[in-house]
C-alpha cells in the first residue's frame, strides 16, 4: 500500500561559512574569516527533499572527504552520507547573503508526518558554493587553487557531515575561521593537515553544532 506522506512545517537552520576580507577583524588585506549562522524558521508548510545533485568535479572532494575520515578512524554513516542532497557552485546563496561569504553548508531538517508512526523527523544539508568570491582566495595557479578549493570543500564537509564548528581563532587548522590567503600549509602539508583535523583534540576543540 502506498504511505502517504503529510508535510507539517518545516525548520531551518543554516550552518554558514562566510568569508570576508580579514582587515574586517585586523588589519591585513589577504586574510580571510569564516563564520556561521544558526538555526532559522522559514515557515513553509510543505517541502519536498531535494533531488542530488553534485557538481561533477565538486563530487570528487566528497569521496576524498569520506576516504580520509575513514583514514583517521572517523567512520561518517551512510545515513549521514545520504543527508547531503547538494553540492554546487552558485552565482548567490540562497540564504542570508553576506559580504564576502565563499561556500555555505546549509543543514535542514523536517517534521514528516506518517500515516503509521507518527511524526518523523529527516534532515538534509546543502553545500553552495559561491564561484566569485572563491576567487579571491584561490589563485591563478591551476595546481593550486585546487588544493586551496579542496581546503574550503574539506572545511564546509566536515561542518556537514562532523555537525562541529569551528577551531578557536588561536589554533590553526582546516577548521579555523580565517582563510589567509597566500597561506601554503595547506599544499605544502596537506595530509597532516587532515589528520590534525580529525584529531580526538581537534574534534574536542570545535563545538557541536548538531541539532
Ligand atoms: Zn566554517
């Protein structure tokens, strides 16, 4: 027999990134500061999960992000997996743009109500990507600016999919908030990089964001 399937109300709550000149905070002109959004009530009646669609070469740092947790003894569920339903470059977020904001993982979540069961709660996150701004931190070095994109994708994967935040602003890492531009950690030590990452003190450092 086909369930059927009502929609209550929806939630939502953004885990952002946003990046921005760092002379906002200091005063230098080639930093870079991420931050996030929390929890946001859109009030929509009805909503539908989003059908996947992952950037073809976006994709490829999901599969490289799951191998290298699973590497470093952070095995990400499949459930888990499933939830991110996007991963795209976008000419404007689709929510609460700010100044200077590169990449975005949004997290969502639902109440579905069932026919059997009662009401059913799934969540679902989106990465977006925003290609102008992502510019002004890469570089025109091809090689490069592939590793520094992979940094920002492994830093909004592991918002998703670790539901962690951010590093204090004292500790370096993939998960601090400030991107320096022109900062060559990232292709010069790469895998320890990502090894501090899923560190038990790294993972300790960075708040839950789950929810
Ligand atoms: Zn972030």
């Amino acid at each position: 027999m086909k369930r059927q399937l009502c929609w209550c109300f929806m939630l939502l709550f953004a885990l952002g990134c946003a990046k921005r000149t760092r002379k906002m905070l200091i005063e230098s002109p080639l930093s870079d500061v991420f931050d996030h959004r929390l929890l946001k009530t859109l009030g929509v009646n009805e909503q539908v999960l989003p059908e996947i669609v992952f950037d073809e070469h976006l994709k490829l740092f999901v599969s490289q992000f799951i191998k290298a947790a699973k590497d470093n003894g952070r095995d990400i569920s499949q459930e888990t997996q499933d939830r991110l339903r996007e991963i795209k470059y976008v000419d404007a977020l689709s929510i609460g743009p700010a100044p200077g904001v590169m990449a975005v993982c949004n997290r969502y979540f639902a109440m579905q109500e069932t026919l059997l069961g009662g009401p059913k709660k799934i969540h679902w996150m989106v990465i977006e990507v925003l290609k102008s701004t992502l510019d002004t931190y890469t570089t025109d070095d091809p090689k490069k600016a592939q590793i520094l994109l992979r940094e920002v994708i492994f830093h909004e994967l592991f918002h998703c999919f670790m539901a962690k935040g951010h590093l204090p602003d004292s500790t370096p890492g993939i998960m601090n908030a400030f991107f320096v531009k022109g900062d060559t950690r990232a292709v010069k030590e790469w895998d320890q990089l990502v090894t501090e990452m899923f560190s038990d003190k790294e993972m300790a450092l960075c708040p839950d964001t789950s929810g």
